[in-house]
C-alpha cells in the first residue's frame, strides 16, 4: 500500500489555479531546459488533449514559456514569463495538436538552443504537479522528477553501462531505478539512472569521459 504525503493531498506550493496544467507544465519546461543544455533561441510547445482545450484559461501557456526561463510553479514572476521571455528575445509559439497522446495533459517542447541545435521533449502532467517524461530526440524514455537523474547520450555497444555503473559503485552512489533506450541495435541510445542521493559532478565529468558517451547531464529533483 502506498504512503501518501501531505503534499500529496494538499499538492504544491504554485502559482496557480491548476496543479495539473500550471505546476506540472512548468516543472515539464524547466526539465527541457535542464536537458538542453545550453541557452533558448525559440520553443514551440505543441499541446495534445487537454493541454490543447484548455491552456490559456488555465494559464498552461505562461507556466510553459516560465519552466522555460528556469522558474519554478511557485515563482512570483511566472505569470510575466510572456513578457521576460521577450525581453530574453526567446521566441515561442504554441500549436494544438488533435494527434493521440500517452495522457490528457501532453506537451512536446521544440526547443532551438543559441548554437541552432534542436532538441524535442515529450512530456504528461499527472496530476498534483508531478510529471513523466516520455520521450526525448525520438527515443521513448520514462523518468520523473522525483530523483536525482543521471541522463547519458551514447552509442549502443557493450561495455558502456558496465562503465557507468562502476562509476557509481566507485562514488558509492546508490541506484533506485535505471533504463536503457535506444533506436536500434547500434545506435544512439539513452541511459537513465535514478539515484537516492546526490550524483556529484566529479562522477559526471568521469562518465562524460567514456568512450561512447556523447553527453552527460544530471537533472536535479524538483
């Protein structure tokens, strides 16, 4: 039986009115920027479902462009986020999609970073302010933002989770939960590892440095 938390049936501290549709849409955004890596040129959010239906009159919209800018839900400066983003000269759009979605409150974040790379992020809000990752560059992923997360870019070839594990065994860092993605046999593929504890930088940088691996970042919980 699960054990609920007081922020479970109160939900979060956030800038309102919808947990769903306004916390859980800026903690999506915040985790694309985290996975980005670098500063915003523009974002197109395309909306599924509810998401579609409803998000200027639940504030979706503002709450995207604020996790975007780095906000969190319960940041004063969130409604504005229109307004600073500008400022930023951070272009955005959002498109209404009437395509299927792995859940009611589905956005995929089209982000192009200052360097002209483009990266696409899709993720659910569900409910309370939590949110699920499930895809990112076309690979289907699976992670929340519950735990500090270890994401790895990499070539599918053996050896290479061997050596990221070791690593953390090296740091005695602790796995909760870890998944691997890729296209196809010998492709590009995505590492996820959730960790207990914190994953410091030095174990980053180590794994960065593996052969194979092609970036490294680590997406703090919020």
């Amino acid at each position: 039986m699960r054990e609920y938390s007081v922020f479970d049936i109160m939900g979060p501290v956030m800038i309102g009115p919808s947990s769903s549709h306004t916390a859980g849409a800026a903690r999506l955004a915040k985790i694309a920027r985290e996975i980005v890596e670098e500063d915003i040129s523009e974002v197109e959010f395309v909306l599924y479902e509810s998401f579609a239906r409803t998000y200027r009159g639940h504030g979706t919209d503002k709450a995207l462009v604020a996790g975007i800018l780095g906000f969190d839900p319960d940041d004063e400066k969130l409604p504005h986020s229109f307004e600073i983003a500008r400022q930023q000269g951070i272009k955005f759009k959002f498109t209404e999609s009437d395509e299927e979605s792995p859940h009611p409150n589905t956005v995929k974040m089209i982000i192009t970073g200052k360097s002209g790379q483009k990266n696409s992020i899709l993720g659910c809000s569900i409910g309370g302010g939590n949110v699920l990752l499930k895809e990112i560059n076309g690979i289907e992923v699976e992670f929340t933002s519950e735990y500090e997360t270890l994401i790895t870019n990499h070539i599918d070839r053996p050896g290479i989770v061997a050596n990221v594990t070791k690593i953390f065994a090296d740091y005695k860092i602790n796995i909760a939960f870890m998944r691997v993605y890729r296209h196809s046999k010998g492709d590009k593929a995505i590492m996820v590892i959730e960790s207990d504890q914190k994953i410091p930088d030095v174990a980053k940088e180590t794994i960065k440095n593996i052969d194979g691996i092609l970036n490294a970042i680590i997406i703090n919980p919020m």
